[in-house]
C-alpha cells in the first residue's frame, strides 16, 4: 500500500488512524510470519528420514 492510498485526515484524527492501520498492518504481518514458520518447520520436518532426530546445539 502507498501513501497515495492512505486518506489524508487533519487533527488528532490522522494520529489515530495511523495508528490503528499500524496496529492492523503489524497483526497481518504477526500472522503472516506465523504462517511461513509453520510451512518451514513442516517443510524441515519432512526432508529428515526416519530415525533422524533434530540437533540441538
């Protein structure tokens, strides 16, 4: 998204808006992350054979 997109408010309107758009940008991010560590660790979990255990260490 660009700022373009973003509407232009005036006062402590705009402080608000900016920062539920954050909070709300930064909670999809939170979920997207989340959501990619979950595909490589079932990724990584499915290229060791069997009997082979994580290295810790």
């Amino acid at each position: 998204m660009s700022e373009e997109t973003v509407p232009q408010q005036g006062g402590t309107g705009q402080s608000k808006g900016l920062l539920q758009q954050m909070e709300e940008l930064m909670a999809a991010l939170n979920a997207d992350l989340s959501a990619l560590d979950a595909d490589l660790q079932a990724a990584g979990d499915a290229g060791r054979g069997p009997g082979e255990e994580e290295q810790v260490g």
